[in-house]
C-alpha cells in the first residue's frame, strides 16, 4: 500500500473529507487534491447544512455519525472552528404525517438518538414563528445540528493537508489515464500528465463526466436544491431549533436573526451534468423560474398554515445550487468491476454535509483495500449495470428521489 500515488478530484466537503481520512490513516500513499476553482466554492459553501441523524434511511446513521465524530477531533485536535449549532430540531406534523413522524421517533429511539415530546407551548416559545397549538405532534430532537459549510470542508482540508495531502488550485482534470484494467494517471486540462495509482473523483454534480469519457455511468443527476432567507425579524431567535414540517415538504433553520427555509418542489428539475458551468454563479436550472418565485408561490400555501407571518416577513434571498441525487436513494461509493484504481464519491442526495466524514471514511478503506465500516455495497457505482448518465429518463427518476424526500 505504501508509496502509491493517489490523485482526488475536487476540492468540496467530499473531496475535502476523503482526503482527511487518508491523511489521517496515513500508510505513506502520496495524495494531491486537485480543484479547478476555489476549494468548497461548488455546491458545499450554497448547503443549508443540517447535519442530523434524524433520517428515514438508516443506512446513512453511520455515515453521519462519523461526520460529528470528526467534527468533534478537528476542534479538539486540530484547533478547528466550524460553526457548528447543536440547537436541536423540532419535527412536527398536523394531519397525514403524524403516523411517519411516529414511525420515525421509534426508528430514532431504536439507535439511541434522544427524542422528547414538546408541548404546545414550549414549541412555540422556541420557534416564535410557528404555529406550534395546530400541530398534533412536536417531537424534539436534540442533538440535531447544523454547520457552516465553508468552514468544514477548510477544516478538513487544512487537516488534511497538515497530515501530508498537496493541494493544487485553478487546477482541471480533464481525463481518467488507463492502461489495460488499471488508471495510470491523469491528465489536466493543460495538457499536464500526473501518474497516478489510485484516482478517487469527488467532483461533485460534475462527477459523472470523467467515467463517462471511459465508457462509464453513475447513476445519478445534478438536482435543483433551493431555500429562501427571510429579512431579519424578531421571529427568528438566533439560537431557535431547526424545523421539519414534512406536510410543508419544508425544513427551516436560524441564519443570523433570521430564518433560513427550504421547500421541496413537488416536481424537481434536474439538469444533464454537461450543461452545468464549472462556475455556478448565474446558472439557471428552469429557465420558467429562474429565481425559484414560481417554487415559492407553490409551496408557499402550505407553510403559511404553519408559518402565518410568512407573506409580512419579506424575502432577502434565493439560493439555489446542483444537489446529485440518485435513481435509488443510495450514495455513489466505491469503484468499478473490471477497472483498478478508479474510486467514486458522490450522489449525495441533499446529505453530502451531513455525511462527508463517513462517505471520507469509508472511500478511504476502500482505496487502501481495507474492510469498510459500512456496508458499501447498495451505494456500489456500477450496482445498476449501465445506465447512460445524461439520458432524460434518468434525469426524470434522480428528479423524483429528490420530490420523494421526506422533508427539505
Ligand atoms: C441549496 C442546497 C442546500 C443543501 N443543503 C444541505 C444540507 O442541509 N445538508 C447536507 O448534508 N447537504 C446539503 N446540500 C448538499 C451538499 O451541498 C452536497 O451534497 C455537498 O456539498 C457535495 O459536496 P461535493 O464535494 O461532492 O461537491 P462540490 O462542493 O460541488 O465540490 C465539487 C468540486 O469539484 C470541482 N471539480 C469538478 N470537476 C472538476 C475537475 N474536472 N477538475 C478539478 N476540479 C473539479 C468543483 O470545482 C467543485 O469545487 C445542499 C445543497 C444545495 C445546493
């Protein structure tokens, strides 16, 4: 294992994470991060950034559990700041959602996460904006947290790069090196070949077209992911819970006095990866809705029943960004039948914050041919055989996981 040569392809949280874990293991590979723009310039630093257990998918537990637990070693051990906010979450539900709410509680309860029944007026004292009396649940779920995105994934790259890891910036591959059934390198955009054993493509919305190049497919589509930030108003406690109201299909959380909401449209829009600019800023995912008022006004019927003050608080802002999101729910971990040395870290599925420590970690123990601590075979890239990246029928399932989501 030692002496390899392991190039990773993209400087966002993914990325970032991986590289930290193989620094962190350190068995003497040599690793360069390559980022053609700025590090966690992509879609990490857009992220709301909620980094809770609380989740139908019970294979992702773990993978979040790592994050926190790094989070944790990169403030004590490395003097990280990474604006974490442990506010917990209040998840509640009037009508059709109170039956998977409980469902979700037992599920939660069962892996030791701690969840406490709120009173009307307690959920109201905390989250001022809610209509907390009309809900027949509200579940609090106190360790529930969310970070500053940016900070994160600079923690885990100048970790990473304390331990070792080179990182070159303004920096493009632009192809996969085979030789035979095994990667030999890369080759940048300028024309610069770099050897390499081992390449793991972390590139985010951006991940599909390398493989592609190779006659490769993931099975994943970059997804439109929105949230709006209200004006600053006396509403919005700086240190009030996250709210989930899946009967809004919306998720909320503080943003500097004031709130931070997302909504999930009931049909999302997903683009083919070959369209989207290497830099995001203006890119426009619905030409119908370019600043996502049209998203708005469709959900917005639904979150006034639980937020009544929506319509006087104003809107200050609109972001939008790629979220990959797959055919199935699962990741895109791991490598491929048939090919050495070509790893994958991807299709994160709106939760690639919450789980970049133990998507990072358990890349990482495949790269070095370790057993994972995870189960990684339902996140395998080639698990459905090929199934072209660009295609529209593809576009259209990753589109509908994403609109199938529980909340947010
Ligand atoms: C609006 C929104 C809200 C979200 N909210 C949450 C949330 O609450 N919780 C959560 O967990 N997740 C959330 N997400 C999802 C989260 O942002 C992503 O899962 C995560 O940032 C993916 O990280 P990444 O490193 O894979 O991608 P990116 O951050 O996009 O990084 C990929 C990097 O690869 C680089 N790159 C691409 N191609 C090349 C190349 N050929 N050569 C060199 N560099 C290359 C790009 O420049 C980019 O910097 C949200 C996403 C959006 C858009």
């Amino acid at each position: 294992m030692s002496g390899r040569d392991i190039v990773i392809v993209g400087g966002g949280i993914i990325g970032a994470a991986v590289a930290f874990h193989l620094a962190c293991a350190g068995e003497g590979e040599r690793v360069l991060l390559c980022e053609r723009a700025a590090p966690a310039g992509a879609a990490t630093s857009l992220a709301a950034a909620l980094v809770g257990e609380a989740r139908e998918n019970l294979n992702l537990l773990p993978l979040v559990r790592q994050t926190r637990a790094d989070i944790a070693m990169l403030e004590a051990d490395f003097g990280e700041h990474v604006g974490l906010a442990e506010v917990g979450a209040v998840h509640v539900a009037r009508d059709h959602a109170v039956a998977a709410l409980d469902r979700l509680a037992a599920t939660m309860r069962a892996q030791g996460v701690a969840v406490e029944n709120l009173g009307a007026s307690d959920a109201q004292a905390r989250l001022p904006w809610l209509d907390a009396a009309s809900c027949v649940r509200r579940l609090f779920f106190p360790a529930e947290a969310y970070v500053e995105p940016y900070l994160l994934a600079s923690a885990y790259l100048r970790a990473a790069q304390r331990r070792g890891v080179a990182c070159r910036t303004g920096f493009e591959l632009a192809a996969v090196l085979v030789e035979g059934a095994r990667v030999t390198g890369v080759r940048s955009s300028a024309g610069e070949h770099i050897g390499a054993d081992v390449v793991v493509d972390a590139a985010g919305a951006w991940a599909a077209l390398l493989p592609a190049l190779l006659g490769l497919a993931l099975p994943m589509a970059p997804v439109r992911s929105q949230y709006w930030i209200t004006a600053v108003h006396s509403l919005f406690p700086r240190a009030a819970p996250i709210a989930v109201i899946p009967e809004a299909r919306a998720y909320a959380r503080p943003e500097l006095g004031a709130l931070l909401f997302g909504l999930r449209e009931e049909s999302s829009v997903a683009v083919d990866a070959r369209r989207l600019p290497a830099d995001l800023a203006g890119f426009v995912f619905d030409g119908a809705d370019p600043a996502g008022w049209e998203s708005l006004s469709a959900g917005a019927p639904a979150l006034r029943s639980f937020f009544p003050a929506l319509d006087e608080v104003g809107i200050a802002h609109h972001v939008s960004g790629p979220s990959t999101y797959t055919v199935d729910g699962h990741l895109v971990l791991g490598g491929f039948a048939g090919l050495a040395g070509l790893f994958v870290a991807s299709g994160c599925n709106g939760a690639g914050i919450a789980c970049s420590g133990g998507i990072g970690r358990v890349v990482g123990e495949l790269v070095r041919g370790q057993e994972p601590f995870v189960d990684p075979a339902p996140h395998r890239p080639d698990r459905l055989g090929y199934c072209d990246p660009f295609a529209p029928e593809l576009l259209a399932r990753c589109a509908a996981q994403r609109s199938a989501k529980r909340s947010g």
